[in-house]
C-alpha cells in the first residue's frame, strides 16, 4: 500500500514552515467515472483518522503527532513546523506511520520556502505518495528508485552565477527505476506535468491543494493566502500510463 508524506531537502539556505496539512476523502460522487468527467474536488466534511495535523504544535503532547513521524532537522513550533533551519546542507521529514488505503484523496497545505536572496535557496520540498519512505536520499530525501508519484518544488535560485532561475512545481512519476539526476533527458522522461511558481521569498504564507483522482494528478497553488487558486498541474490518467510503461510530460504552465 502506498504511504503519503511531505519532506524538504536542502542543498543551500532556506527554510520552510509546514504550517498544516490535511488529507481528506474527497466525494464519493467522483467514483467511478472516467477520467474525462467532471470532477468534484469538495472534500468530504471529515478527515480519516491521523491522517491531518495543525497548529498550535504545542498542542501536541511530548511533540508526538499521532499517525505521524518527523525527523532529521524538522521541529516543532507553536503555530508552524519548521523542516529546515536557514543554514546550509539540511534535511527535515515528515511521513505518515501507516499506509494508506484510499482510493481518491486530497491534501491542503500552507507552507513557507525562503532564505537569504543573495544565496541559493535550498534544493526544494517534496510531497510523496509512494509505496516506501524516504528520508535521505538524494532526490528530495527520496531514493531514485521510488515507486509511485513525487510532487517537487523545486526551489533553486541559480547560486553564485547570478542567473535568475525561476522556482517551479514538477510531478515526477517511477515505477522503481533508477532515474540519475544528472542524465537530463532521463530525468524528463519521469516528469508528468510542470508550472512556475513564484512562491520563494514571500511575505505570506502559500496554499496547495493537491488531488489525485481516478489516477488523475491535479495541483493547484495560493500565492496571495487569498483563497484564490490557480492551475499548475493537470495530469493525465496516471493508472494507465503505467499500464503503458511509457512517460508522458504535460504542457508547461505559468503561475504567477
């Protein structure tokens, strides 16, 4: 069974605040229909059991979430989770303690990436729903080798050259294969959707709302904490891409 985390791997300064993060059913009116239909994204009025966590952290007995573990350079606050202090080389985690068994599914969460502009700022954060956990590894704190789909803000800033890179959201998705990040053209063939984002270095908090449903990856992003949110990413059935064993990469978005 697969299992749902969010982690943050660092290369440069940065840091990053979990502030909540909530995983819902979403409707039962979705199931069944085919990836063409409309989808109702309303989550259902519940969450599923450890399965969410929200400030104020403090809240938390002995700093135990349940249904959670947490490690590395993560910490506990009272009103956020912090992965990774501003400092160079850090790896914060967080997984669920249990896989999961639901078949359409959303998460919401709010979070924080910044650091000193003058650096880079921090290889990125990833969102996993893969059948293993990873917690050191070199793609996000996950194996290259993982099995299923990463969700991958990408938040490099283009180091000492001087070069503005803008910061990005990418889909990745592997069935076990080694994929080497330095082989380019290896490394896109994973990709299933991308869009720009400029979320690095705000004053406010950002919201994510990711869903999977019917096999379908779709993403979208708050950068204003108005509750208005955009499109970034919208797959295509990932189910049968898989039963095709070829890659598929999505048109390019821009959200600003």
């Amino acid at each position: 069974h697969p299992q749902l985390a969010a982690g943050l791997h660092c290369d440069r300064l940065t840091m990053a605040a979990l502030a909540a993060a909530l995983m819902s059913a979403l409707s039962p009116a979705t199931a069944g229909k085919g990836a063409d239909a409309q989808v109702d994204l309303t989550p259902m009025p519940y969450s599923p059991p450890k399965l969410s966590f929200s400030n104020p952290y403090k809240a938390y007995v002995g700093g135990n979430i349940p249904g959670w573990e947490y490690g590395g350079e993560t910490s506990l606050n009272n009103d956020y989770m912090m992965l990774t202090t501003a400092t160079s080389n850090k790896l914060g985690w967080i997984w669920t303690t249990e896989p999961i068994e639901i078949d359409d599914w959303e998460v919401q969460l709010e979070f924080h990436i910044g650091g000193d502009p003058r650096q880079s700022t921090g290889g990125g954060m990833a969102v996993w729903f893969t059948e293993q956990q990873g917690r050191a590894g070199a793609m996000y704190g996950q194996s290259d080798d993982f099995r299923g789909v990463g969700i991958l803000f990408d938040s490099y800033g283009g180091g000492e050259s001087g070069e503005r890179v803008e910061p990005f959201v990418v889909a990745v998705l592997n069935d076990g294969t080694s994929i080497d990040e330095g082989a380019h053209e290896q490394a896109v063939e994973h990709q299933v959707g991308i869009c720009y984002a400029a979320y690095r270095n705000l004053k406010n908090i950002v919201r994510a709302r990711i869903a999977w449903t019917n096999g379908q990856l779709r993403v979208w992003l708050d950068l204003t904490s108005s509750n208005h949110f955009q499109p970034c990413i919208e797959t295509v059935n990932l189910r049968e891409l898989a039963k095709q064993d070829k890659r598929y990469r999505a048109p390019l978005r821009d959200t600003s």
